[in-house]
C-alpha cells in the first residue's frame, strides 16, 4: 500500500470511529463534575443558605429564641429598630468605622508595603512582625490593650495620669477602632506588598530611566498596577466595617451608655439579652443590605476596569 493509500485508510478508520466527546459522554462526564461538588454545595447550602433565609423568615416574626412558637408581625421589628435612638448611634458608629478603616490602615499599609519594597533582606521578617496581631485572637490583642495600654491603674494611660478612653462617651468607639485598626493594618500591608511585586519590572525599570523618583514611581506605576487589589480590599474593608463585633463587645460591650455600640453588638442585645431575636434578624438583615451594596458597586467598578 502507497503512503497517500495508507493515509486515506488511516483518516476512514479515524472518521469511521466513535468522537470521543459524544452526547453521552459530555453527560456523563457533566453528572460526574456535579456530583464531585456536590458535597462542598450541600455543605454551603446548609451553612449559608438555609440560616440566611431563616433569619430573612424570623425578621417578620416575634420569635423568642426559644422553641419553635413565631408570629408573623409583618414590618414591626423594622419599624421599631429605625424608632430606637440606639439603632442610630449604632449606625452612626458604624458608618464612623467605615470612614476610618477607608483611610487609616489602607494609607498606612500601602506605605507601608511601599517601604518593604526596598528591604531586601530582612522583608519577610517585617511581614511576620505585622502580621502578628492579626493572627492573634482577637481576645488575646482586647486583653494586652485592656492592660498595657487602656489601664488607668497601672498601664499607658495610667502612667500618663489620664483616663481610659473606653469609659468616654463620644471617644469609646475611636478606642475600640484604634484596636481593631492596629490589629488589621499588618494585613493590609502584606496583601498591597504582595500585589506590587507582581507590577512588571520592566514599567518600573522604565520610569527610573525617564527620571522619576521614588515617589512618582510609587504613584504613577505601582499604584496604578495594584488598582484591582486596593478597590477588593477597599470593599472587604467595608464589609467587615459593617460586621464589627468582637473588639467593641471584648473592650467596651458597646458602652458606655450605648456610646460605642454597633450594629454587631446591637444585635447581640436583642438576641441574647433580650430574647428577641424578630429584631436581632431585622438588624441583621439591614447590616446585610449595606454589605450587598458594596459588593454590587465593587461588580460595577470591575466590569467598569474591564471594559476600559
């Protein structure tokens, strides 16, 4: 047989035999996916889903907590959380928690991450150094700063002969913050230093020969380069700003008179102090409702990127 005979034969043999992607294997290797993620999706399922849309259900309710006895009451847990003058120094404290951790850790961290960048040597210690309070429970940091910093009796505040700020009014939430802030901004700062050193060395290589300093470097090029991971951390940021619990209730339980609360701990009080947990839900579902908008305008601001 001639080489082109042998060829066509081969090619009839090949065309002649069954495509290894037909119908039913595409369905049975399309079951086979499914029931591989089938244990991770009923897992979800049962640890989000079903919890979410129970505390949708018992919002509209009168539920105790206790047993399974609920009355439906419409819109009235909603009606009497937005009436409370604590669901607004709540929100107000919340929204004051935004602010600051919008500015504070990020511009401390970015600058931070910027100075690592020209420690060759000794970086990654730095990075466990920062990334220590963060790893910490969060009882352990509440612990050193309730009695080396926030002590009126023998720590900081009592060397300096003054008062702790927690028991002030109008500056027990800044404290608060200021712990959590501490704890948070190491993180940011290895996750900004992680992302500039992916910015190609050639864009950086580029702008030193055209004559730009350090500065204009750092914000002509690194910036620019790491813009995807300051807008998802900017919007986790707010995320967690919203579900602020363990510093404010470990330091402060959101006094005093209410001075420090949050959403977090104020719902808190209606569940487990209370036995209201119809308002514990209806809170929880209004600290949900912020947390979705940032993420529908963190969607919005990433296909705005891609289309640009």
């Amino acid at each position: 047989m001639t080489a082109p005979a042998a060829l066509a034969a081969s090619r009839d043999r090949t065309s002649a035999s069954p495509h290894p992607r037909n119908p039913i294997h595409r369905r049975r290797q399309s079951l086979v996916n499914h029931l591989m993620v089938a244990p991770a999706l009923l897992l979800s399922v049962l640890v989000v889903v079903v919890p979410g849309v129970l505390t949708a259900v018992f919002a509209f309710t009168d539920w105790t907590g206790i047993g399974y006895h609920a009355n439906f009451v419409g819109l009235q847990n909603f009606k009497d959380i937005f009436k409370d003058p604590v669901f607004t120094t709540a929100l107000g404290n919340n929204i004051k928690w935004v602010a600051l951790f919008l500015t504070l850790p990020a511009v401390i961290g970015l600058l931070t991450a910027w100075l690592l960048l020209r420690r060759r040597r000794t970086r990654t210690f730095y990075q466990v150094v920062y990334l220590m309070p963060y790893v910490l429970a969060p009882v352990v940091n509440a612990m050193v700063w309730l009695s080396v910093i926030y002590n009126p009796n023998g720590g900081v505040t009592g060397i300096l002969h003054l008062n702790s700020p927690l028991s002030s009014l109008h500056g027990a939430i800044y404290a608060a913050a200021g712990v959590d802030m501490w704890h948070y901004w190491g993180f940011l700062t290895v996750v900004y230093f992680g992302a500039m050193r992916q910015t190609p060395v050639d864009q950086v290589e580029a702008a030193i020969v055209e004559g730009a300093n350090s500065w204009q470097v750092f914000k002509h090029v690194y910036l620019p380069s790491i813009r995807p991971t300051l807008i998802l951390m900017g919007v986790m940021t707010v995320i967690f700003s919203f579900l602020a619990f363990d510093y404010v209730f470990l330091l402060t339980q959101g006094g005093p008179a209410h001075g420090s609360e949050v959403m977090g701990t104020y719902a808190y009080a209606f569940a487990f102090s209370a036995f209201e947990f119809g308002k514990a839900s209806a809170v929880g579902i209004v600290m949900s409702f912020f947390g979705l908008i940032a993420s529908c305008v963190y969607t919005w601001m990433s296909r705005r990127q891609l289309s640009s």
